[in-house]
C-alpha cells in the first residue's frame, strides 16, 4: 500500500469494486430467465451502485434477481460508506494494527484535516449507519410488510440502505411498474419522510452527524463545530430555496402536483425539493417539470451533498465557500469571514478549483453526449435531457427523464465515468492520476500587474 498515494488507492480501491460488481451482475443467476445484461449494462449498474447513484439502464425490480437485488444492495452499501471504511471495519474485526499509511489514506477518504482518531472516527461511521438504516427499515417496514408479506422485510431493508447511503435504487418496479420509483406513496407521509430523513442525515456527511450526536442539546456542554454549523446552515438554505421553487412553478402544473390533494402537494412537493440532492427517489416525472423547475433541479444536482457524506457534486460547502467570498468581494472586504473566523486562503482556493473544474468536466460530458446522441431521431434526445442526465449522473444523484435505458454504448460509458468522477471527487481523482512529484511553484515572487475583468 505504501507504493501508492492515499488519492490512488482510494480510485483503485472503488475501481476495483465496480469490476467486480459488474462481473457478479452479468452471471445468469443475477437477472431473471427472460433478461440477461450485457456486460456494458452491468458495468454501468456496478458504477451506479458503488457510486451511489441510482441511474439504471434496466429496473432493478423485474430485471434482476434476489441475488442480483443482494449484489447491487452490497454495492450500495460498501460504496456509501467507502470503501477504505469497509476494510479498516475488516482490519479492525481481524485485530490488525492499522498502518500508518493506512491511516493517512483513511484521513484522505473522510476529509480529515490530521491523523489522531481516524480509526476511532471509521467505527462511529458504521455505528451510526447502522443505527440509521436499521430505524428507517423498522419504520418502512410497517408499511411494506402488510404490503408485501415477508419480502417486504428485504424490501425495507433495500430502501433503508439506499436511502441513507443517497443511491436512489428502488425494487418498486414489481409493485407499481417500470421505473415508477416511488411515485406509488406520492401521498403517504410515513414512506416519504422516512426516507426523506435518511437521505438528508445521509448527506450532511459522517463528521457532521457524530458532532451533532455527540453534542448535549439538554445540557450545551459542547459546542458545534462551525465546520458543521456551516453545513447545517447551508443544507436549511438549499431545502427552504428548493422547497420555495418547487411550488412556486410545480403548484398548478396538470403533470406533477396540479391534479394531487392538498396532502400529496405538500408531501410531493417537499420530497422533489430535497431529493435532487443526491438522493435520486422520485414521486413525479422528472420530464414532466417544468423548464423553470428543471433548471432549479439541475442546480441542486450539481451542487450535491455535504464533503464526508454518501453524495457527490461540487459539495455544499464548496458553495458556501464561494458565495461569502463573492459577498465579501463586493463589500470589498481584504478577509473573508465565516461564522467568526477568516477562511484559509487553502480552502478558498480548493473550493474555486473545484467549481472551475466541474463546471469544465459537466460541459465537456454534456457537450459529447450530445454530439454523440445527435443523430437520434426519438423525442426524447433533446439537448436539455442529455444536460440533465450527466449533471444527475455527476452529482450522483440518479434523477431521470426517462432517457438513461434508450443511450447509446458509447454515452452510458461517458455516464459511467461521470459517475464515478462526481463520488470519488474532481480533486481525488486529479491528485490520483498526477505524477508522484508535482512541480513545486516558484518561491520568487514577481511583480503586481493588474488585468482587467468582469
């Protein structure tokens, strides 16, 4: 291990696991007797798995078997929590001594700034997960097992760790129909809050759920963090933001909330807000929204979860960053001030870094899949679906038009390796596949010039 860099091993580590997924996906025994994947359809289910997206090229209900129901559900279980979390978990059970190197590459994995309490960090990290999806398949439960009968046991289970790990997988498909989601309890409060809670606690990210479940809210012992208040904050900010868009343009539309009871607006309409954050569940059409209301959705996507969750995208945090920087331009302050600090000049930089290079990846992704998918004639392939699948696929959140199952080979690989850049990080992955000895800057240092812009 001590070969490679703590970037390297965390991008072999997922590649790894999305082989061998989609080795096990692509046996006969995985899918039902009428339908076999190609290779190519079960590499990409492998990457949406692992990579906790929930984009599908086939149903996960009626195309695949309880075996491969189990492969896709273990997929989205090591890859939501990472896959150096799974192995120090192993290492851990076993009685191994946890390396040093090891533990920098676990430090690297969970965003940590410093060395001290990774391992004990790694071991709050499935404690707490298995407390989320354990309550949530209790809760589901109620309702899926009268449903369903004893298979509603494993489908409370399946929905529980989708849910918390942000992977958007459902088996509704053998309930309600093809790539319905959960359009079946549009207004059934307790499956959509359910889910609802364990998607959003899923994405504020480990370190922020173990600082706020250690903290004593009867006696204020201990503080939070401001690294988790900033989180929460921001997180409150995209929801009430999404929340107000949705019904402001989704309120009276005939194909979404226009025809639903007082009940289901409120319900569908707060579940379409908060889902595109990397969520991927779904009670309405996503080709049945509104461009206004698409466009606000794509947004989301691409911003994404929190750093240290189960999502993808540029990270809430990213855009916390650059907004009060951008504010703080404007008032031509010389410092930025966050929460009662001055923000590392460092953070500021990664944070710019990271919006330039997604936004430069997304457009070079959206711009290939459309000069590949060009030349379909089908309504579907318009240029506003192709832009909204690959940011969906880049902030691995799995929300669909309709158009992921009818792409050509060569657009689901672009989707694949989307998906696989939005969880394991643009920064990650530089890092990974740069040179061992990065060129230092120059430490003279030149005169001030002045350019103008904007």
């Amino acid at each position: 291990m001590h070969k490679f860099r703590p970037a390297q091993i965390i991008i072999f580590g997922f590649l790894a696991l999305i082989m061998l997924g989609a080795l096990f996906l692509s046996l006969p025994a995985a899918t039902t007797s009428d339908t076999q994947l190609g290779f190519a359809d079960a590499l990409f289910t492998a990457t949406s798995a692992v990579c906790v997206t929930g984009l599908v090229v086939a149903d996960t209900g009626t195309t695949f078997t309880l075996f491969g129901q189990i492969v896709i559900l273990l997929l989205i279980q090591i890859g939501g929590l990472g896959v150096m979390t799974v192995m120090t978990l192993v290492f851990v059970l076993l009685g191994k001594r946890i390396t040093l190197s090891e533990r920098m590459v676990i430090k690297e994995a969970l965003g940590e700034q410093n060395l001290s309490g990774v391992v004990r960090m790694i071991l709050k990290v499935v404690k707490y997960t298995l407390v989320f999806e354990l309550a949530g398949a209790a809760v589901l439960a109620v309702r899926f097992v009268p449903m369903l009968g004893a298979r509603g046991i494993f489908y409370s289970v399946f929905h529980a760790v989708s849910a918390f790990c942000n992977a958007g997988f459902d088996l509704m498909g053998a309930v309600s129909g093809k790539y319905t989601s959960l359009s079946v309890f549009a207004s059934d409060p307790l499956v959509l809050l359910t889910v609802s809670a364990l998607f959003i606690f899923g994405g504020l990210g480990f370190v922020v759920i173990a600082d706020v479940f250690n903290f004593d809210h009867f006696r204020g012992r201990r503080k939070l963090s401001r690294y988790s208040k900033l989180v929460l904050i921001t997180n409150a900010l995209l929801i009430a933001a999404g929340m107000a868009a949705v019904f402001s343009f989704e309120l009276f539309n005939p194909r979404t909330l226009g025809e639903m009871d007082t009940g289901g607006k409120l319900l569908s309409g707060f579940f379409q807000a908060v889902t595109p954050r990397t969520a991927g569940f779904s009670t309405i059409g996503q080709g049945s929204l509104l461009p206004a209301t698409r466009l606000i959705v794509m947004i989301l996507m691409f911003i994404g979860a929190s750093p240290a969750g189960t999502g993808g995208g540029i990270k809430t945090t990213t855009l916390a960053v650059v907004a009060i920087f951008a504010f703080s331009s404007v008032k031509r302050c010389e410092d930025v001030n966050i929460l009662g600090r001055r923000l590392a000049y460092d953070t500021l930089r990664r944070a710019l870094s990271i919006l330039v290079f997604a936004l430069l990846f997304v457009l070079i992704a959206c711009f290939t899949m459309i000069a590949v998918e060009e030349s379909r004639q089908e309504a579907m392939f318009t240029s506003s679906n192709i832009v909204f699948e690959v940011i969906s696929a880049f902030g691995t959140v799995g929300l669909s038009t309709g158009l992921t199952p009818y792409l050509s080979v060569l657009s689901k690989f672009i989707l694949v390796a989307t998906m696989f850049t939005g969880r394991i990080g643009l920064m990650t992955l530089v890092f990974g596949l740069s040179s061992r000895t990065l060129k230092e800057c120059s430490t003279l240092r030149y005169p001030e010039e002045r350019f103008m812009v904007g």
